[in-house]
C-alpha cells in the first residue's frame, strides 16, 4: 500500500512554523517511513499530481496568491490544518488590520524611518498579488478541518497531530502542548 | 442560622447561608469557570462565564446565592459550549495577538481558553480600531485586549478609593474610561493600586515589566487555570465540533 500524502504551503507567515515541524529532529526518519511529500516547501515541489491525505497550511491569506493555494490545498487534500496562529487567527500580519489599507503602504513604502524609495511609489506592478483588504484565517476563506495553535505550534505538536491525522487516530494533545504563542 | 445542602453535578454539598454558588462549590474542591469575578470585591455578574442551570434556568454562579435543595449543574456539555462560546467571542470582537502579547502565559482569558481546549475562535475576526495608551509614566492600558470585566473600575473604586475608571457606550460601543479626562497621565491612577493588579488580560499593563518570566514558568504554562481549586482534568485538543 502506498504511503499516505502529506503536503505543506506557507501563507502569510514567517517559515517559522515549518522550521518548528523540522525541529522534530530525528524523528524525521520515522515521518520518511510514515509518509510522502506532496508539494510542499521542503521538496520544493509546487504542484499537485495526486491526492493528499493532510495539507498543512501555514499562515493566513493577505494577497490573492494566498488565497489561490489555499483553495488549490482544500481542492487537493482530505484534511485540511490550520498550523500556528497567523493561520489559525491572522497572527502578526494580520495587525494591518487595525490601520487602513493606504496608511500602511504609506507607512512601507514612502514615510517609514528607514525607507529608501526614490520613485515615492508603492510598488504596482502587475505581477505582484494584490493585498486583501484584510489578512484572514484560513477559515474564514476555505473550510478548515483541524487548528493547531501555536506560534509556532511545538515540534511536539506538530508530529503528535501529524502522527494521528495520517493514522486515523484521534488527536490528542496534552494540556502543555496548546499554546498561543 | 443552619447550614445548606446543594448539589453540584449530582454530588450534594453542604454550605453556609448567604455563599454564593461559586464560592460554595470552591469550598467543596469544585472549579466553576470565571473571568470578571474577583475575590474581596463585590459580585458583578459581567462576564457570563461561570453560568450554571440552578433547578434547569442559567444564572451566574459568582451573584447567585445558594439556597436549600438546589440543583446546580455545572460541567456538562451544554454548559461548557455556552462558555467556549463566551470566550470565543471575546477574542474576535477585540484584537488579540497573543504571540506578542506581554501578559501571554499569565492571562485568564487565554487561559480559560487553553483551558476549553479551544484552538482556534469560530467567529469572524471584527477587527475594533481601538487605542493605546502610554501616557502614563508607569503604566499602560492597550484597549485591544479589554475585556471589558470592569475589574479594573471596581478595584479603583471599591479598595484604592480613586474611581479612576469608567464606562462609556452601550453593546458593541461599550468602552473603558479615564477620570476626570481620557488620558492616563491626568488620572489619580498610581503604579501602587490595586487597580494595576486586576486586569485578568494584558489591557492594564505596568511598564518595564514585560516578559520578564520565562516561558514555561508563566502561571498557567504547564497546568490549567482553576487547578489550584480542582484536580487538573486530561485535556485534549478541540474537534471543533459543537453539541
Ligand atoms: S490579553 Fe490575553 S488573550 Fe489577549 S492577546 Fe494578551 S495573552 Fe492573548
Ligand atoms: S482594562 Fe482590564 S480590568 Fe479593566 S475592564 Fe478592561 S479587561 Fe477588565
Ligand atoms: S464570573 Fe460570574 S459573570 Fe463573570
């Protein structure tokens, strides 16, 4: 029987919470014999061939890009994870939020302390993804089957929920091991 | 005057008159949620998370008094979905970045929400535009994170004697207050008040404090709010299913 397909994407986020899946350490060559890699930035694969059992999504949806590999994760993986809490809840890109679209490209891109633009423009070429007007959860754009908290979740965590979801066993995480930050 | 008998959970207790429902099942070892309540001030009944059925009608433990014969449910699964529910609500409806947040391992309302097993909140994010304030030498109130508990305002009241806070607005408008002006720094408020040490959240913050406790050793980082008064309960992950 062939492996089950694991496959990993990072949203708005910092990689950090794929730095903290690879802090499982060895554990790494039991998730070799555990499991496949769909696409996922540790193979650098970017497209889908087949099915996956679980796609691990970090980060929420700031752009259109985001929310374009997100709905490409939902339509290719069974279960589906919010891992870490800008996926999860908007996290730290998601404090845009609390300011106007324009006040804070302004404040990147032309009147910030240590930007250096010659031209005094925000950067508009077609090939850059367009901003949401807001920074999302994963869940408020595509369902969502699971949300591992963290920021990032524990490397314990990660392997205790990833060890379950592709084993079909129920998720469970001790206390210590639910975090927000 | 002769004492009580209740039950809790179908467990039957004894108690004095004049206790109320949450003081009662805390004397008997039995953990009933809470977030605005506060032990020496008077029963506020803000929050809503310690709500029980008493004879099958919900009310709040921590004003309900108790009385002869009542039957109070407390953990069950009805119960425990209305208060996630509470709590998940608290978290949209103000903006909390806990991976940033300096009371972060020391806050109830995280806390209970670790506590649920909550993982991630279910309603839509309202993103309030809400202020900061710094101008207070000593210490800080980020309205982000209020809650709203007014434990804060009944501290400053009711023990440091100053009334430095207030209320303005109603529902969704509700808003914490400065007296007599909007500022902190033209307050009475102190760095020395009762009033600074009340606030479940990181709303009221003392300056040049932060992070000063490492994680793991944070209050509520390795065992459950409320397990001081009960035996810590197996708590897993949430399914994000909902009865
Ligand atoms: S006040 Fe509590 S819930 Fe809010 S951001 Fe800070 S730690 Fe998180
Ligand atoms: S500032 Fe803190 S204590 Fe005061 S009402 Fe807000 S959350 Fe409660
Ligand atoms: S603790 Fe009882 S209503 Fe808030």
């Amino acid at each position: 029987m062939s492996k089950p397909k694991v496959a990993t994407c990072s949203l708005a986020g910092c990689f950090g919470c794929h730095m903290s899946f690879l802090d499982i350490d060895e554990r790494i060559l039991q998730l070799v014999e555990l499991v496949d890699f769909g696409p996922s930035p540790i193979n650098d694969l970017k497209h889908f061939t087949d099915r996956c059992r679980v796609g691990l999504v970090e980060g929420g949806c700031a752009n259109a890009e985001n929310v374009r590999v997100l709905r490409e994760f939902r339509t290719h993986c069974d279960i589906l994870v919010s891992m870490g809490y800008c996926a999860t809840s908007g996290g730290i890109p998601a404090m845009r939020n609390l300011v106007s679209m324009e006040e804070c490209l302004r404040e990147a891109y032309m009147e910030g302390p240590s930007v250096h633009n010659p031209t005094g423009r925000v950067p508009g070429d077609l090939e850059l993804p367009l901003l949401l007007d807001k920074v999302r959860p994963c869940h408020e754009v595509v369902k969502i089957d699971y949300h591992l908290p963290g920021c990032p979740p524990s490397a314990d965590a990660i392997w205790a929920a990833l060890c379950a979801l592709v084993s079909d066993a129920p998720i469970e995480l001790p206390y210590q091991l639910i975090k927000y930050d | 005057m002769s004492e009580i008998t209740l039950t809790i959970d179908g467990r039957e207790i004894t108690t004095q008159p004049g206790r109320t429902i949450l003081e009662a099942a805390e004397e008997h070892g039995i953990y009933i949620p809470r977030l605005c309540h506060l032990p020496g001030l008077k029963p506020f009944g803000g929050c809503r998370v310690c709500t029980v059925l008493v004879n099958g009608r919900s009310e709040a433990a921590c004003t309900q008094p108790v009385a002869q014969g009542i039957v109070v449910e407390n953990d069950t699964e009805q119960l425990r979905a209305w208060r996630r529910n509470i709590i998940e609500m608290l978290f949209v409806e103000g903006n909390h970045f806990c991976p940033s947040c300096e009371k972060s391992g020391d806050c109830e309302l995280q806390a209970l929400a670790y506590r649920m097993g909550i993982s991630a909140p279910r309603h839509p994010f309202l993103w309030p535009r809400r202020e900061v304030d710094a101008s207070h030498p000593d210490v800080l109130i980020d309205h982000n994170r209020c809650i709203l508990c007014a434990r804060c305002a009944r501290t400053s009241r009711d023990i440091d004697g100053k009334e430095v806070f207030g209320f303005v607005g109603r529902g969704p408008a509700r808003k914490l207050t400065i007296n007599p002006g909007a500022r902190l720094v033209d307050s009475a408020l102190d760095v020395t008040d009762q009033a600074v040490n009340a606030c479940p959240v990181g709303a009221i913050l003392r300056k040049r404090g932060a992070y000063a406790t490492p994680v793991g050793r944070r209050h509520y980082d390795r065992a459950p709010i409320g397990s001081g008064i009960e035996t810590p309960a197996e708590l897993t992950i949430d399914r994000g299913d909902q009865p």
